[in-house]
C-alpha cells in the first residue's frame, strides 16, 4: 500500500471516530437529566412531621401537599427536613428540604396536621367568677388544631378554677382564661412549713401577696425577711432551704 494510500484510510478513520463520539455526546444531551424522586421527598417530609408529632395528644393525620411537578432537583443522598423559625406540627404548616451536596438546594412544602382528641367545655352555662365543678364540663371530641392554644384536654385541668367572663354551654375550657381560687390572700397571716430529713420548721408570716395552691408567693415575717413559697390549701407556703 502506497503511503498517499495510507494517510487517506488513517484519515477516514479519524473521521469515523470524532463522527461516533459527536452522536454520543449528542445522544446524551438529549437524555433526560437525573432528579430528584418527588415521591422521596414527600417521603422526607412525612416521617419529618411524624416525628414531630410524636408526643401530641389524640390521633395525628399528617398530610403532605402536592409538590410542583415542573419543579427539578439534583439527587440528593441525605435530604434535611426542618422547620422555619415560628413554624412547628400543627394545622397548616410549611417543611423546608435542604441538600447540602453534591448539589445545594433548599425547597419548602406546604404541609397539613390534623390532631383528632378530647378537649374539655363547658356542658351547662358558667357565670363570670363562679367556682367550676366537674358536673359542669363535658368532654368533647374534635381537631385540636382548630381550636384556640391552651385549650385544656383533661377535666382537672379546670375544676376547682373560675373563668374570667360568662361562659355559654359547649364552650371550649382555655386554660389561659381560667383563675385559681385563691388559698392564700394578701395580708393574711399564713404558716411558713419548711422539712426535710430529721426536720421540720414552722413559723408566722404575712402574705404579701394573692395566690391559688401550687402559686408562688412572696411573705414577710414577723422580723421583716422576705421569704418566697409556694401557696397550700389551709393558709400554708411551703419554703425550701
């Protein structure tokens, strides 16, 4: 074979080569990109809620909103769920998903929990001020959620409290808007109790202020210290030492 014959077949080759790679590389720009699976980063958000959920009281239902299908994310081996300052597992809510590599990106869910349990309320009419006996309060069922915070979820809860208005039956019980009845009020002479191990210690004082049982409160004895306790039915404030 001439050599003018040889350069004309090494040259062909090398066209036939750099032909096959162009297809290639063409062949694998129009292959669809590799994404995130939608369905796993439902997934993440879900056993997210589930843990957050873990110590509510009733049923929790948690539901993850639909995730935009336009939306395109690099795989991610290790997504992190976490709420946004404020945000926490309950009602409507919004998860954040971050991936830290190998490709950064942060995507936040709408997200739904629903907490089905008893709450307390009022099974006959209550009068501002008036002393709540259980006969009064009936246990109800329904989303927590859809209540207003600090509604109480156990009967002892409220009795033996007073409400700060008048109150309709099948009222929802808020702890918040209820009031102790007080066992130890200002002014009165109450009976400093303090013991411990192979003691006990008593002695006179005055309240300094109002407060139910179980409420701190500031008292004066009869040499001026300041002493704080802990109001008790009969006219006591326990004291530690």
């Amino acid at each position: 074979m001439t050599p003018r014959l040889t350069s004309i077949r090494f040259a062909a080759t090398a066209l036939l080569s750099l032909a096959a790679c162009a297809a290639h590389a063409q062949q694998q720009a129009q292959r669809p990109a590799a994404y995130h699976d939608r369905a796993a980063l439902k997934r993440t958000v879900e056993e997210f809620l589930q843990v957050q959920t873990g110590g509510l009281p009733g049923q929790v239902t948690v539901a993850v909103g639909a995730i935009d299908p336009r939306m395109s994310l690099a795989p991610c081996p290790d997504p992190q769920a976490f709420f946004m300052p404020g945000a926490r597992a309950w009602g409507k809510t919004t998860v954040g998903v971050r991936c830290a590599t190998p490709a950064a990106w942060t995507v936040y869910i709408q997200a739904s929990v629903t907490v089905i349990g008893e709450y307390v309320a009022s099974a006959a009419p209550l009068a501002q001020g008036q002393t709540i006996e259980a006969g009064q309060l009936v246990m109800l069922k329904g989303d927590l959620t859809m209540l207003p915070a600090g509604i109480a979820t156990d009967i002892n809860q409220v009795v033996g409290r007073s409400s700060n208005s008048s109150l309709p039956p099948g009222t929802p019980m808020r702890i918040d808007t209820l009031r102790t009845k007080p066992v130890v009020q200002s002014g009165q002479l109450v009976r400093l109790v303090s013991s411990g191990a192979g003691f006990s210690v008593s002695a006179e004082a005055r309240a300094m202020g109002t407060a139910g049982d179980g409420q701190v409160v500031q008292v004066k004895t009869s040499g001026g210290q300041q002493i704080t306790g802990i109001a008790k039915a009969g006219g006591l404030v326990e004291v530690a030492f």
